[in-house]
C-alpha cells in the first residue's frame, strides 16, 4: 500500500506554474463503502521517505486484511482514488476536487486553450454512448459536420459505446489522423469523416459598436485560458487602429481561469504604481504590483453578472479601484479564492484551495461578490449592454 501510494503522486504545480510540492508527508484519508452501505473512514499518514507512524500501520494492516480476506474482488486503483477523493471532500470545500484522467484533461485543455484532437467536448451517462456536449469553433469536429447532442457509436469502425470517457478520449484526442466517425443524430444514423489536428480554443470575441456619438469597442472574455491575454491584446490593438478610445469588457458568465493571465490583462491598463490585489495566505498577506510597460488608455466599462466568478471577480474590483472602470450588471459570483492543482500518473488531478485574495483596497469578495456601479437586471433583449453603451457614447 505504501509504495503505491508514492508510485500514484506524480508532481504538483499551482496555477502559478510553480511546483509546490517538497514535503514529505501526505494525509489521506481512505474511504471505503461495505456491504450494507456503512462507510469507513480512516485517516492515515505515509511520508513519502518510506517511514510510516502508528496511524499508518494501522491502515496498511486493515487495507492487507481486506486485500486477503474479504470475500470479493477489491479494485486496488478504484481504493486508491476515493482514498484522495475523500481527503478532499473532508475539507468542506466546494472548490477542492478530484478530477478523473478525462476531467484532468478537459480541466487543462480549456486553460491551455489549445490541443490535439477532434475538438468536442462530451459526456457519458451510464451504460449509453459518449454525447457531444460542445463543438468548439472552427475545430475539425466543426468542419466534419459533428453537433452537439450526437452520439458517438464507432471511430473507424469501432464500436466505442460501451468504452469508459477516457477511452474514447484516447481515439479521438492527442494525434493527427484521418478517422470516420458514426453517430446517430435522432432517429437518424450519419457517417463523418474527419482529420484531427490542432484546436485552438477561442476565448475572445469583438466588434466595434457604431453608438450615436462615437465608436465603441467591444470585447467578450469567456475564459482566462493561457492564450487569453494575447487574443485579448489583439482586440484591443484593432480598436486603437480604429481610433476607439472607449470599451466595453464583457466578463458576464466567465468562471475564471489561470491568474496569472489575470496579471497580464491587468498589467496591459494598470502602471507600475498601483496594486493589482493582495494574496493572503496563513501567515501573511503580499501585495502584487502591476510591471512597467505600455498601458491601455480606455475609458472603460465592464459588464459582469452572478456568473463572473474569480479571475473575473479580480479584474472587476481592481479596474474598478484602479482605474475608474464603471460596472454595469449584477453581482457577481464571489469566489475569492486561488487552488492550486496537482497532478496524478494516471493521468487524474487534484485540486485545492492555497490562498484567499484580496482587491487592491484589502476587500474581500468570498461569497459576497462585487456590487456594480449600475444594477442592471437581464431582461429580454441585452439591456445590460445597452447600458453600457449609453454611458461611454455620452463620456
């Protein structure tokens, strides 16, 4: 049990990019269902030194016994990761999480923003067969013809019905090929044929806005993927050719992402003078200053709603304290925390809560949110932007 606990830890990164992982001791707690539904739980230590505590002991030799002498079979991979998923799950927090080998990679794919592969996203319910959930634009999926509720049948004459996610994950994904596909599509059964290769997700969507007075550039963030602040960087330089001065962010329903992709989007407006945030940890609290370089000189309006969460929550409040962005929407999500990530040789992933961060002012959003300048409820039609557009067409 031991060694294959130090066999299942692979390296830890945070968001940051940092490892983060020199310590020689590991707490899991080992969760286990029996017969009749009772569950135990025990917490145990292994260091990763190869010594062990009493604690330890204890839990090797009920994990032997039960490898020896229960009477079924024992799925020793199955124990090892709901020995982390319970771990997690003591801690009481919405935000630390196991991901399994195919959530780990959907999980990485959107924050890198781009991959090999088809270009779907899908699901698996039971025993049916993998759903596409999302097409993601411009991908070979796109160009193939695949659309969202599609079931996936065979990949080159394969049946993949019955595989587990992660096995159909491994026909269609990290390779370049020719593949056809066969889905059913209602009633109706369809032959695709499809060249995988590389995916870039697209996080940026813009338009310049014709207002009565002026024009007005407009940008839709969806996520803080890794390629984010470029393909935001790009936007923002076709409104300065346009001679547009003022802008309209849209971070409404963005759940966050890397922040240290917040940091380049904050840095492209904020100058070396100003705080970006605070980060709080156990012991103490750092400030983080924006970099010296060319700044953006807009005037600026963000529109946000209960869905902008974290990273999204940070650009908000510190453009809002910083810079004299006005918020036009509802309050936001408030998710005030950073998770770091580790990830595992099987491929899965944990993720969990390191810190808490703060808006440059020192104030904390954790489940409260930000409140915008102009509360502005969604109604049919996008009045939000209409809003927004009618404060910068008069400024």
């Amino acid at each position: 049990m031991k060694n294959k606990v130090n066999k299942f830890i692979k390296k830890g990164t945070d968001n940051l990019g940092k490892s983060r992982f020199n310590s020689v001791e590991m707490i899991m707690i080992l969760i286990m269902g029996l017969l009749s539904g009772i569950l135990v739980s025990t917490i145990f230590k292994t260091t990763l030194n190869g010594t062990t505590d009493n604690s330890s002991n204890e839990i090797i030799s009920v994990y032997n016994n039960l490898k020896e002498k229960y009477y079924g079979d024992i799925d020793e991979e199955a124990l090892e990761q709901a020995a982390i998923a319970g771990m997690l799950s003591i801690l009481g927090d919405e935000y630390s999480e196991y991901l399994s080998s195919y959530e780990s990679s959907d999980f990485n794919d959107k924050l890198n923003g781009e991959f090999v592969g088809l270009g779907v996203q899908i699901r698996k319910v039971g025993e049916s067969a993998p759903v596409v959930t999302e097409v993601y634009d411009n991908s070979p999926a796109a160009k193939a013809g695949l659309m969202v509720g599609d079931l996936l049948l065979k990949v080159n004459g394969e049946d993949i019905s019955t595989l587990s996610l992660s096995e159909v994950v491994d026909k269609i994904k990290n390779k370049k090929e020719n593949i056809t596909l066969e889905v059913q599509r209602e009633d109706e059964t369809i032959v695709l044929e499809a060249t995988t290769g590389d995916v870039v997700i697209t996080s940026v969507e813009q338009e310049i806005i014709e207002g009565e007075q002026k024009k007005i550039g407009y940008a839709k963030l969806s996520l803080f993927a890794k390629n984010s602040a470029s393909q935001l960087a790009l936007a923002f330089d076709s409104f300065d050719k346009a001679g547009v001065n003022s802008v309209i962010l849209d971070l409404r329903d963005n759940p966050g992402g890397h922040l240290d992709v917040a940091e380049e989007i904050l840095n492209m407006f904020l100058d070396d003078t100003k705080i970006l945030y605070q980060i709080k940890g156990k012991d103490n609290t750092e400030k983080v200053y924006s970099s010296k370089g060319e700044k953006r000189n807009y005037n600026l309006v963000i529109l946000v709603n209960e869905s902008s969460a974290s990273a999204s929550e940070l650009i908000s409040a510190s453009l809002k304290e910083g810079y004299g962005a006005i918020l036009v929407g509802t309050t936001t999500y408030g998710k005030g925390t950073v998770q770091q990530t580790m990830s595992l040789e099987d491929g899965s992933m944990i993720k969990y809560t390191t810190n808490t961060w703060l808006t440059p002012n020192g104030n904390s959003i954790n489940e409260v949110g930000i409140t915008p300048d102009y509360i502005i409820e969604q109604t049919d039609g996008d009045n939000q932007l209409a809003k927004a557009i009618e404060i910068l067409d008069v400024n």
